[in-house]
C-alpha cells in the first residue's frame, strides 16, 4: 500500500462498502456511515467492480459485505490478504419459502471460516444458522437493517419529501406494482434463475426439484399479474399504473403490455422508497418492498392468484400484506382505499402480521439498526489507518481473462451460433450482462444532500465526500 500522507492522514478506523444494487443497498449504507462518523470512522463507498479495482490504493480496515454466497469466496479472500476485516448483513437474507435451503446457499462453512462478523436481520436467522452452523456461532450477531431503519421511522420521511413532490407532479394518483417474478421471467432468459445456482454449486437435486416446482408457482403468479393490468386499467381509468420490474427481470414483456395502456408505465428509477410513499397502494407478490411499504404505513395487498400454497408462499411479504387471491378483492380494496378506509387498521391480518415480522427483523418499532451494527463493528479488532484521499488512476486496460470475454460477446447475439455454445460460455455472457444490468453508477452529489439530510435530523456532523473515481467516494 502506497505511503499515506497529507490532509487526511490522521489514523482512523475505515469501512469500505461494496455494493451490487446500488438503489436498494446505497440509502442504508449511508445510514450506517452516518453513525460511523460520529464515531470517528471514515467510509469508502463504491461499487463492488470499483472496489476490487482500487484495492491497492484503500486503507485496511471493515469490507461490509452484502452477502457471503460461495460465489463471493474468491472476492473474500481477495479482501483478507490486504489485510481487511470482513463483515456481512445478507441484503437477501429476509426472503424466502425455505429455511434450511436459505441458510445453507446465503452461507458455507467455507465463506463463513473467512468472516469475522456475519449480522442477521432477525432472530429467527440467527437461530437458523447456529442450528446449522454451530462452530461459527459467535460470529453471529441480531442487528436487524438500516434499510428497516429508515423504512419506520417517520424522521426519516423528510429526507424523501422533494422525490415524492416530483412523482406526484409527474405521475398524479396511482398505484404501484413491484414485481418479483425473476424465478420465471429472467432477464437471462428461461432458466435463468436455475442457472445461477448451477454455476455457482448452490443446488442439490432435491432442491433443484423444489425450484422446478416453484418456477411453476411463480409462472401462474407472474401470468396472474399479466391478466390483471387490462381489468385494472378500466376499473381506475383515472389513476396511473406504476410497474417496477425487479432487476433480476427481463422487463421487455411488461413493456409490450404498457405500450396498450395510457395509464400504465413501466419505471426502474432510483430508491423505491419515495415510489411506495407517493402511491396510494402497492400490489404484490412475494415482493421485499411489501415489507418496506408496511413499515412506512403504506396500504398493501399480497395478490397471488387462484391460491395460496405454504409449500412455495413467501411468508415474510404476505405477513405485511392484505392477502387476496382474486381480482375482484383486489379492485374492492383500492376502491376503499381511494375513498378513505384506512386498510391498515380494517383488517386485523396487519397488526398480527407486524408482530410476527419482529421475529424476522430486529429493532422494529425502535429501528435503531445503525447503532447496533457500529457496536459489533466497534468490537472488532481493527487497527486505524491513514489515508490520504486523492483521485485513484482508473487502468483502463482489461485483464486478458475480460479481453477474451469481450471477443465472445458478438457471439451471442447470432442466433445460429448462440444455441451451440458450450453451456459455461453462453451462461458467462449472460452473468456479465446481467451484472452490468444491476449495477447503476453513484451518484456523490446524492449521497452528500442525504448524509447532510441525515445529520441534520440526527445532530450529527456534515461530512466530507470526495470522489476518488467513477463509482467510488470516500466520506469523512
């Protein structure tokens, strides 16, 4: 590591976050940097691709990582031999329709014995991986999320106000539509889903079988959301219909199905938060941001048609939900909504659905997440750095590997050729499309008007940012 001197060499302890999707994960890792600063940390923002490209030019100290699949053991150990501590809050450690099979993918023996601090979102998954993994328990620590934080708690709201001025002005009354269906519509196509989990060792044959099984359920979910946009179009044909595809969706099919419709939209923007406050209700199923829209006191309703299976359902977004299977329920539950009722208090399923998700996510109701990650990171033993922010040379050259993955790039877009390729060349294509999909740049300028939006409601300090290169900003 280069010498370190200059303006900002004083030693301090540094928390590097990479990130994967930047709209879901950059609002809660500001969160947290928010109380390392008044901590004296100093944080390091970027891209997982900018991360790992300026490695040589970072101080030691906390990577906090968004999951530990065994797919990231590589990028693991990359981290340790420079030195770095490892910690994990599993982005995706909430949802699920199995347990066990959760807890053996989102960790192994193998990420786990190169982690110093694995935080779950809830008791119930803290339990889960000491059953599993009794030897690494220590590591395991309740910390709930940031995301959840900011999620409940109503100072927080301010910070989304001007977004949600600006949607309104643009979109008017509507209802919105996160979907999550990527388990049938991939962006990398029929299997897609399935093909991840091949590559990366994730599957035995009896859960290949139970996914199988699920693509099925999730096929007639995803057409049931198909079905619904005409009659729901013509019910409210004086609201605006949002659709938010997942980012693991190929989106071009709810393009062709709002090309139809002048009042619906198909929009991936920025955090989802402000979309879900400015709704006037959310429609889902098995969807996160059911749960986001709950705790922001949102009306929800989980619509997965025709039935309810407990064999494939996904617990967590139904228990924030209203639960209907027909859309006829749906359509009388957006009718009282737009004349005032307030679900929420109506049906009694909400109230003990908020309870049960305290088991699933700490700190609800008290959404202190923040705090309780610096104490476990506090805990750790992490040796203060100096470091001297000045922009880092991007090298812009590719690595031999990435020059030969460029050259076979034409080649899947050739229909004759595409069909024939050896399944680990066509399935590598494809992760690095759909990599490049989920990871939007960041943007400074946003992340200094909310660190200073969150000092001001929590009377902490302003921070310093300074872009050190694309995608990677350093906070002090």
């Amino acid at each position: 590591m280069p010498e370190q001197t200059g303006e900002h060499a004083n030693p301090k302890k540094w928390l590097i976050f990479p990130l994967e999707i930047v709209e879901r994960e950059l609002s809660g890792k500001l969160l947290i940097c928010d109380e390392a600063l008044r901590r004296g940390w100093g944080c390091i923002i970027g891209t997982k691709q900018a991360v790992r490209e300026s490695l040589d030019h970072l101080p030691p100290g906390v990577v906090f990582l968004k999951s530990i699949i065994i797919s990231e053991l590589n990028y693991m150990q990359m981290f340790r031999e420079k030195g770095h501590k490892l910690a994990c809050l599993d982005e995706e450690g909430l949802i699920q329709n199995n347990l066990p099979h959760m807890v053996s993918v989102r960790a192994t023996a193998q990420t786990l014995a190169a982690l110093d601090s694995f935080l779950l979102w809830g008791t119930v998954q803290r339990n889960a991986f000491a059953e599993k993994y009794p030897d690494q328990s220590g590591k395991f620590h309740v910390a709930g999320n940031p995301r959840a934080d900011l999620w409940g708690k109503e100072k927080y709201r301010a910070l989304e106000e001007e977004a949600v001025q600006s949607l309104t002005k643009e979109y008017g009354d509507y209802f919105i539509i996160p979907t999550s269906f990527g388990q049938h519509n991939h962006f990398m196509g029929k299997g897609g889903a399935l093909s991840i989990y091949k590559v990366d060792k994730m599957l035995t044959q009896e859960y290949y079988d139970f996914q199988v099984a699920y693509g099925a359920y999730v096929k007639n979910i995803y057409k049931g959301f198909i079905d619904l946009i005409d009659p729901l179009s013509r019910e409210f044909p004086d609201m605006n219909i949002i659709i938010r595809p997942h980012p693991s969706e190929n989106r071009k099919p709810w393009d062709e199905l709002a090309k139809k419709y002048k009042n619906v939209h198909v929009v991936f923007s920025g955090n989802v938060t402000p979309w879900l406050l400015a709704a006037k209700a959310i429609i889902h199923c098995g969807s996160t941001t059911a749960v986001e829209g709950h705790l922001l006191g949102r009306p929800v309703i989980s619509y997965c048609r025709g039935h309810s299976d407990p064999t494939y359902d996904l617990e967590v977004p139904a228990h924030a939900s209203v639960n209907v299977t027909k859309a006829e329920d749906v359509f009388k539950i957006l009718h009282d909504i737009i004349d005032g009722k307030d679900i929420n208090a109506h049906y009694p399923e909400i109230a003990e659905g908020h309870e049960w998700l305290k088991g699933w996510i700490d700190n609800m109701d008290s959404y202190e997440s923040a705090y309780r990650i610096m104490d476990i990171l506090d805990g750790l033993s992490v040796t203060p750095a100096s470091y001297d922010a000045v922009p880092i040379p991007v090298e812009e050259r590719s690595s031999f590997k990435e020059a030969i993955w460029s050259a076979l790039r034409p080649l899947e877009f050739i229909p004759v050729i595409k069909d024939i390729l050896p399944f680990r060349i066509s399935q590598g294509l494809r992760s690095r499309r759909y990599g490049k999909s989920k990871t939007k740049d960041i943007d400074a300028s946003f992340a200094q008007d909310y660190l200073s939006g969150l000092a001001t409601l929590n009377d902490g300090k302003n921070a310093d940012i300074k872009l050190l290169r694309k995608n990677l900003v350093v906070i002090e």
